[in-house]
C-alpha cells in the first residue's frame, strides 16, 4: 500500500508563523469553504500527498502504523495529524484543522452532516470515497464512508472531559483520553467503528484534533509529565523522521489551539 518512496515524501516544513486550530462550530463561512475545498481537492489526489493515502495509514498495512492502547497514542496521532494538515496547506494554503466539541453536544456536527455545501456542491465533510494511494481498493471495502450514530450509547459529556484532565500523570492520561476517544467512534458509529476505515471518514480529522486540544490543555496544567524516558527518541510508525519528543510542543509544530476553556456540557 505504500513504499519507501513514499515515506520521503513526507518531510517537516520550517515554522513561521504560528496557525491557530478553531473550534468547529466557530468557523466563519469563508473558513469553512476553505476547508471543503482543501477536503475536495485532497481527495482528488491520489499518489502518496492525497486523502486516499493519508486516511490508509491508519488501519493498513494491518492492523495499521497507528498506535492505540499505549504510551504512543498521543505523539502518534499528533504527528498524523501535523502531516495530514501540512498536505492540505499544501492545497489551500492557511487551512487548519478544527477540533469538533464532542463534549459539548449530542449529535453530529452540522457543517459535516450536510449532504451538500451552501452553493449545491457535494459537500466533502459529508462523506469520502474509500481508496489508497493510486486508487487502490481491497475486497470488501466500501465504496464510501457513512455514520450510523448510535441510539443506545452517548457522546462523552463536559464531566467525563474534566474528569480525565484530572489526571496526575501521562499515563493515566492517556488512558482516560483514550476511552473518550474510543467512546466517540463507538458513537459515531459506520467506518468510524472500524479502525482500519475510520481515517478515511473526514469526521475523524475533526474528532482527533479535539483529542489532540485535551493533550495539549493537559500539558500546560502537567507541563513535567512526559512519556517514558526510553520512549522520547523513538521515530513514529511511518513518520520516522519525528521523534516522540518533537511532537510534545504543539507551537514546535507551527500551531496552538484558539481557545483553551473546556466545554462543559449542560
């Protein structure tokens, strides 16, 4: 599904200045736009920079580069994040990923559950097609992805979020931060349950970047907590060119989080 070549490809671009990653539903029409279109345009690509490939790395080759259930959940997912944003601002320069409040609402986000956008395009939050790099597809796949949100389970609450940022050390932190993530892609239901198809829902971008923001509040209140000391000089799954270490200062990266409150819900 992918080569050596392929890992070259991904290189890290010099910081400048320092782009902020908003809450969903606080996104102007304008930034919204901008979004779908570095969604549509990222789906159009199909070699090793595009959608297809981005969103395969999380469950192929099987079980997947991802890391879950570890101390590596974190700095993996963050980096995933990181480069999976750097192709879209390669496409449309400026654009962010934004981080979709789970904690603060019972139903599915309504610039992604929109079918088309406000111009009567297909809308490319909605739904994605299921292919990796070079269109390749496996026996089984689905054509595209769909969400069947659950009607017996709920969406992790302001409490549960509050809990988990009480934690007093990395690893509980990574526990409890897990089990909210677990808990919404149970929710969501379709390809997000599944996680070798869940990266290609646009859905999970948004989910994990809302993990990434409780990681990086954590952080400022734990700023001594890290991962294990052997782990720190580890290259990522994929992403060998970034340490665990490199991934523990989000302005490292060239981004912060717009708004540090977390969200309670009534």
């Amino acid at each position: 599904m992918d080569t050596p070549e392929d890992r070259t490809n991904l290189s890290r671009q010099l910081v400048g200045d320092i782009k902020h990653r908003k809450r969903l539903s606080t996104l102007s029409e304008e930034e919204l736009t901008a979004l779908r279109e570095a969604f549509r345009q990222a789906m159009e690509v199909t070699d090793s920079r595009g959608y297809g490939h981005f969103a395969s790395l999380h469950g192929f080759p099987e079980p997947g580069y991802c890391e879950h259930g570890n101390q590596l959940f974190l700095p993996w997912h963050r980096a995933y994040l990181y480069y999976f944003e750097q192709s879209l601002q390669d496409l449309v320069p400026g654009v962010t990923l934004p981080w979709w409040d789970w904690a603060d609402t019972d139903e599915l986000p309504a610039a992604y559950g929109a079918e088309t956008d406000p111009a009567g395009n297909p809308n490319p939050l909605f739904d994605a097609p299921i292919f990796a790099a070079g269109g390749e597809r496996r026996p089984g796949w689905p054509e595209r992805t769909r969400r069947v949100p659950s009607s017996t389970e709920a969406l992790p609450t302001g409490a549960d979020v509050e809990a988990a940022m009480e934690a007093a050390n990395y690893d509980d932190f990574t526990l409890a931060v897990e089990q909210l993530h677990n808990a919404v892609h149970r929710w969501v239901g379709g390809e997000m349950r599944n996680q070798r198809l869940a990266g290609w829902d646009p859905l999970f971008w948004a989910h994990h970047t809302m993990v990434d923001r409780l990681w990086a509040l954590w952080q400022v209140d734990e700023p001594g907590q890290l991962p294990r000391r052997e782990h720190l000089g580890k290259g990522l799954n994929y992403f060998k060119d970034m340490t665990v270490a490199e991934t523990l200062n989000v302005t490292d990266l060239g981004y912060d989080y717009a708004a540090t409150e977390i969200l309670v819900k009534g």
